[in-house]
C-alpha cells in the first residue's frame, strides 16, 4: 500500500480560492460624532444704566407666545440676564466660600441678608396647619401675604423711597419665594431672586465687586431659607414634575457650585458619593451642600435612583465639563424653555421689546392671578407637541401633580402617618 495521501477532490481544492478574504475594519471608516458645541462663553455686563428722568413700571409677562420667545431670545435683556448669571460664576471660580470676608460685606449686602433673615422670621410666625397632606400647605398663602406687606420696609432699609420704583423691583423679590395660587416652586422662582438682585445692580447698589458675595454668601442665605419654606409648606415642584431643575427645585446652586470646584485638587466629580467629602466639604462648596441637602430629603437611598442627572453628571471627567454643560443647560433648558420663560416678568429696568405682547391684549390674568394648576395658554413647543393648558388644572399634555419628595418625608418624619402611597421617583 502507498504511503503517500489520497489526493484532495478537485472541489474541495477550489473551495479556498472562491471564498473572499477576511479585511479587518479600518477605524477611519467608523463614523464619528462631531464634538459637542462649546459651552457658551460671558457676555459683557452692560453698566447701569441713566436713572436721572427713568420711569419706572409694574413688572408683568410678555411673553405670552412663541414669537414673543423669539423677540426675547434676540434682545438686549436676555443677553442682560445671561451677562449678570455668567459674570456671577466666572466671580467665583475656584474661591470656596470661606474666601469672602466680612470686609468684603459691603453695606448692601449686610442688608440684603437681614431682608432674608426677616422673611425667616415671618415664615416661623405662619406654622403650616397639620393636614395630613403632602401636597402644598395653604398657610404658605398668608405667608406670602405677610412678606408683601413687609417688602415697602425692606426696600426703605435698601435707601429706596419712590413707590413706583420699590413697586417694581420688590415684585420679582416677591415671586422669588414660590407661586401663590398653585403653592408651588422650581428654577424660575429662583431666577426670579436674581433677578431682584439685578435691579439692585442695575441701581448701582451691587457692583461687580460684590457678584463673589452674591454667590458664596447671599445665595446660600436664600437657599437655607427656601429650604424652610419648602419644609414647612411642602412647595410642590414647579413645571408639574420639576423638569426644569436638576432636582425638584434648585439649579443655580450647581452652575455656580461648579465653577467654585473648577481646578479642585482632590474633589473630583465622583467625590458627591462620597459621604465623607460631602460632610467634610458641603460648608465650603455649594454644589456640595446642595447635593447633600437632596440626598435628606429623597426616601430611596443614592443619587442613581433619585436623581439620574445628577449621578449621570458625576461620570464626567472634569469640573469643567460639568461647569460648560451648567452654561449650556441655563440657556437651554431656562432661556430657551417657553413654559418656563412664559412666567418671566419685564419692567423698566428689565425690560421687554417692542412687539411683544402684553397681559392685555393675550387677555391672560397677571402672575399673581393665575387660576391654580396650570398655564393660560395654547401652544406648540420647540418639540412640535401642542399643550393645551385649561384655566383649573394641569393639561393632560403635561401630566397630573406630583407631590414634592420633601412633603412625603416631612409627613414621615412626624409619625402615625398609615400606608403612606409613593409615587415613582419621590
């Protein structure tokens, strides 16, 4: 028998040769996504302007439709409004909060706080009734009734005296404590308290030199307060879910946070799951006080479950990021936003531009007159879905009330409340 191998069928021998060869992928061929757009950058605070013959006038809305958005987006207010904001936190990068001083207290500001600490005082003389209920107390009504009338007096302590000017620069103050009607607060109020604080520098009363104060010093003031007044009156978030902020209330707390922790040597964005830095460091970062005060007051422990933002933002690989992407979300998802820009107010001294409509003429009530639980208007927004909200009531387009995350632990926290219903993402 031959050693030899049998010899290969002739079409098992052409087999190798039809059978196209293996190419590995070149990587140039994978598309990739173009880089995110830069955040945006500070425009220049424009200085104060001539008060000598200025006449001054109610604060109202005018925005009132999507054109009037447009008119808005393009004018000299919400590049005002967008200076003031940016200037304030380019004002504290990498200062913790101990760098302000008392020297740096100017008389102003001294007065400023103790306007604050006033309004906490009359929010401990208004006790919420005990309704068993989580959602918004009515006492916070009188509450707001009690700081109207006490807004002349704060506004004499700051060296104003004509009445039509403490008219309308104490309007924004008043509507930066939450929504009478619907007992309710988010990101616009809180804008609404800068907002105040910009008529103060529009005056001349709060230059450039004090904007590190306003963020490291005056705003946690207002936040300690609004978290009293959220506590005692379980405000519900604003918007219906508080899709405006990156928790249910609050967002300036974290542009501004961020720009403290810009170059950080050892905090990094991960570091706000850390127990041990938040306690360590919350009295000196904002960001970090904030995120602290959210963990409270949530019933489900850790940020991934109660606030996905937040714990998404947190994987990013610098302070920086994080600081550009605060930028880009004030933009959009404030300025940009028609259902939260419906409720900004325009005076004299924040003014709105030719072509807008007025209250009058749209036929809506005021701020302070809106029939509780929903907008006044029909409209279409930038994602092409139609909201139609009614006079009494939020609009199926947007969803029932949800209950603020603080009144269910408030009612926890006092005990004998029975089978307590969560509602999802509390």
């Amino acid at each position: 028998m031959s050693a030899t191998s049998p010899p290969v069928p002739l079409a098992l021998s052409d087999l190798s040769a039809k059978l196209p060869k293996l190419v590995p992928r070149k990587r140039n061929s994978i598309a990739r996504e173009p880089p995110s757009a830069p955040p945006p950058p500070t425009p220049a605070l424009a200085p104060p302007p001539d008060l000598s013959s200025h006449t001054y006038t109610h604060p109202s809305r005018r925005i009132l439709s999507p054109d009037d958005h447009q008119l808005f987006l393009k004018s000299p207010t919400c590049r005002l409004v967008q200076a003031f904001i940016f200037n304030i936190a380019d004002s504290v990068q990498d200062r913790a909060v101990s760098s302000v001083k008392d020297c740096d207290i100017t008389n102003t500001l001294g007065k400023v706080t103790r306007i604050l600490q006033e309004a906490e005082k009359i929010q401990e003389e208004c006790p919420p009734e005990d309704t068993g209920s989580r959602f918004g107390n009515p006492v916070f009504r009188a509450f707001l009734d009690r700081i109207e009338e006490a807004l002349p007096s704060w506004h004499a302590q700051l060296g104003l005296i004509n009445p039509t000017q403490i008219d309308e620069i104490s309007t924004y103050l008043l509507n930066s404590f939450g929504n009478k009607r619907r007992i309710d607060y988010g990101s616009g109020h809180e804008l609404n308290f800068f907002l105040w604080l910009l008529c103060l520098n529009r005056l001349s009363l709060l230059p450039a030199s004090t904007f590190p104060a306003l963020a490291l010093v005056i705003l946690p003031a207002y936040l300690r307060l609004m978290r009293k007044i959220q506590g005692a009156y379980y405000l519900e978030p604003a918007g219906s879910h508080g899709v405006w902020g990156l928790d249910d209330y609050q967002f300036l707390p974290f542009l501004f946070g961020a720009s403290q922790l810009l170059h950080h040597p050892y905090i990094t964005p991960k570091s706000i799951h850390n127990a041990l830095v938040l306690e360590e460091e919350r009295t000196e970062y904002i960001y970090l006080d904030q995120i602290s005060f959210v963990n409270s007051v949530k019933n489900v422990e850790g940020l991934r479950w109660h606030s996905p933002m937040l714990d998404d933002i947190s994987a990013s690989k610098s302070w920086a990021k994080i600081e550009g992407g605060m930028r880009k979300m004030f933009v959009k998802e404030i300025l940009e936003k028609l259902p939260v820009m419906q409720h900004f107010l325009f005076g004299s001294l924040i003014p709105a531009v030719d072509g807008m409509s007025t209250e009058e003429e749209a036929g809506v009530p005021g701020e302070g007159e809106e029939p509780e639980g929903g907008e006044v208007k029909v409209f279409t927004d930038e994602a092409g879905k139609r909201h139609v909200h009614a006079a009494v009531g939020w609009g199926d387009c947007c969803g029932i009330r949800v209950p603020a995350a603080i009144g269910a632990e408030g009612e926890e926290r006092k005990g004998g409340v029975r089978g307590l219903r969560r509602v999802p993402f509390d």
